[in-house]
C-alpha cells in the first residue's frame, strides 16, 4: 500500500494534511532492562490486570448451547411458503430460538436463548456455515442488559478461546482472553474515548511475552512495542508521528450521491393496518401486505418488525440497534446506508465491478472514505482511502 501526501500524484476530493518527519526511537537492550521483570515493566503502563494476575484464572469457557451435528428437538415453525424459519424449544423462565441457515435448513446457523420476562437475549451460539456446509467453528456469547459480557470459539467441538468482556474505568472497554492452542493469554482495551488501543500477551505462566499500545489524535499519532524473553524486558520501540494541519483542507466530502439515506420512520402499525396478511405455522403474523402491494412489512415469530419494503428501498431491522436501508438504483447499482446504534454509520455505493464507502460520525461528519474494485468472486479490493479528523479535515490518504 502506497501513501499519498501529495496533490501532484491524485486528485483529492480535499487537500490532505501535511505530514512532519516520521521519528522512531529504539532503546537498545542492557544488563539493565534486560534483568527488569516484565510485569515490573508493564506496571509502568497502569496495566492494572497484571496487579491482580489470579483474576486471569477466572476466565471460565461458556459450553456449547448445541451440538450443531444433532438434530435440534423443538416446536418447528414454518413460513406462508413452506420454509422451515426456526426451532422453538422452552422452559419455564427462558425459550431457545434455533434459526436454519438460508440455504441448508438441516443445518442451523444460530440459537438464541431469551429470557421470558424481560425478552432479553441471555446467550447466543453462531456456527459458521459456507454455501450451505458447517465449516466446523462456532462461537458462544453471554450477554447482561444487552451487553457482551462472555465469550467462547470452538473448532470441531474442541474449546479453542475463551474470553471475558467488560466496561472499566472512563468507558474503557477490556477484554481478556485464554488461547487454548497458542497457550496465551491476551488482555484487549479499548479506550475509544481518548484514542488510545492496547494488546498485550502473556505466555501460560502468566508472564509478558509482547505489549503494544497504539495512540492516535488530530495532532499526533504514536506507537509503542515491548518485547519480553522469558518474563523479562528485551527491547521498547516507539514510533511518533506529528501531524502539520493543513489549514486549505477544511471541506468535507460533498457528493450528494453518498448522502445517507433517511431512516424508516415506524409511525404506523404496519401489523394492524388492513392487507393480505400470511402467517408462521404458529399463527404468528409473518408480512403484511398494504398500499396496494406498495409496502410489504416482514416480523420475526416473536412479532417483532423485521424488514419493510417500499418501491425500490428495503429497511431491515436487527437486534442490535442497527437499521440498513438498501436502494436499488438500476443496472446492479445499489445504495446501502447503515445506522448504527449512537448515531454513527456508513454509506455504501456498490455497482458490478466497483464500490465507494464512506464512514460518518452521529453528526454526519465524515471520519473515512473507501473506493475499489469488485471482482468477478464479490471479492473487495482497495485502491483509495481517505481519513479525516474531527473537523472533518482531510488529514490523510493511501492508494
């Protein structure tokens, strides 16, 4: 990938910044920092699990909610059309909901366990399936008011990672995980809120084999990277990056093309309007079609709104908060704008052999811009991309 830091080379959309000199700082090893023990060295980092290692033992694997290979026992629950859309199984405070995949139903993709009182998703088992054959890895989660708390992967049946979640001081997200194959130990945080990102391994004695620590803002990007041999410090390496504003780049990205999408307003009962209504198996209302077949509501088999259809534009609905709003715009042209749950997103541009992308923030400021080719498989490749600070400058480019 090549860096772009001039006008003479491509004509941008907005003048880039300016860049200063690239400084990297390496300190080489002594007897000195080679005998200091790597948890002595990361404490310096206010990596504070590793004041408290006996916490990493308290990473337990979730099981598997199913075996994908066995046939799943259950209330089977069919669309108007035949087509078998989940496996109900429950008890007395929570029900399971296995939904087959698309192309293959004897196999299924998901299963969701869901509290009955509050209706809440408690767990979650995804299994990877690959034009219609289970590839063998499947991925458990627990969650707690919405949140991913726990994590699990599995390979043949055979526990491969297993992770904890959580929210800590700041917002700061931290993850911690156990690698069964490689041995490792590995500690995630996210601190979005000050840009700044952390990796760090351990070996299976808990001590420091690597840590890296990424910082980014308007002005000034760093990197640093520690290296540990047998518990004790090797080597530090940063990299400083100073960023000279480009005072002539203040436009923003204006094609009217990659404005987003308006989202699908729910102002009316689309269930209780009067149309040509087919039902699940169960009973449950499955898509109502009304306005004269202008609009076409889809619900899942709990009466939740799926996906509308209206002229060219569908709007899908997840569970996350996420709404996806696809155009067609003729000749295998589509528009795609996703609103994520906060107000951020994407715009998308997809044509046969080429798509555009754009990232904005909750208050449309861009904060990235993507263009490429498409080829003949659906595989993406890039070949511009565009960064932009928080005052919608363009600070940088690569093609």
């Amino acid at each position: 990938m090549i860096r772009v830091n001039g006008l003479s080379t491509i004509n941008f959309v907005s003048r880039p910044a300016f860049r200063g000199d690239e400084n990297k700082e390496q300190i080489e090893s002594t007897e000195q920092n080679v005998s200091m023990k790597g948890t002595e060295a990361l404490a310096s980092y206010n990596l504070s699990i590793l004041k408290h290692p006996e916490k990493l033992d308290n990473i337990e694997p979730l099981e598997l909610i199913f075996n994908p290979q066995e046939e799943i026992e259950g209330e089977r629950i069919y669309t108007s059309e035949g087509r078998l859309r989940a496996i109900v199984k429950e008890d007395e405070n929570t029900k399971t909901i296995y939904t087959p995949d698309e192309e293959n139903e004897n196999l299924i993709a998901s299963a969701e366990v869901i509290d009955k009182n509050t209706q809440q998703v408690l767990m979650k088992q995804t299994n990877y399936i690959e034009d219609g054959q289970y590839e063998g890895s499947s991925w458990v989660s627990k969650y707690a008011d919405g949140r991913l708390v726990q994590d699990s992967s599995y390979q043949n049946g055979e526990l491969t990672e297993a992770s904890i979640n959580k929210i800590v001081k700041n917002n700061q997200e931290l993850s911690v995980s156990k690698n069964i194959e490689d041995k490792e130990y590995r500690i995630y945080i996210d601190d979005e809120k000050n840009g700044r990102y952390i990796y760090t391994t351990l070996d299976e004695n808990k001590q420091p084999k690597s840590y890296e620590e990424y910082k980014s803002s308007s002005v000034k990007e760093a990197e640093l990277n520690v290296k540990f041999y047998n518990g004790s410090l090797i080597s530090v390496e940063k990299r400083e990056k100073r960023i000279i504003p480009n005072q002539l780049g203040r436009e923003k990205l204006n094609n009217p093309e990659l404005l987003p999408a308006p989202k699908y307003k729910h102002e009316i009962d689309l269930k209780g309007q009067k149309g040509e209504i087919s039902y699940y198996s169960n009973g449950a209302i499955e898509k109502n079609v009304i306005n004269n077949g202008e609009t076409t509501a889809y619900f899942d088999i709990n009466g939740n709104l799926e996906k509308v259809k209206e002229g060219n534009k569908e709007f899908n609905f997840y569970p996350s908060g996420t709404q996806e709003i696809i155009e067609d715009l003729g000749d295998g042209k589509k528009k795609i704008t996703e609103y994520y749950d906060g107000g951020s997103g994407k715009v998308e541009i997809r044509n046969k052999d080429s798509y555009t992308k754009i990232y904005f923030e909750e208050n449309k400021r861009p904060s990235s811009y993507y263009e490429g080719k498409i080829d003949e498989n659906g595989e993406e490749s890039g070949e511009l991309y565009l960064d932009f600070n928080d005052k919608g400058m363009l600070t940088d480019a690569w093609n």
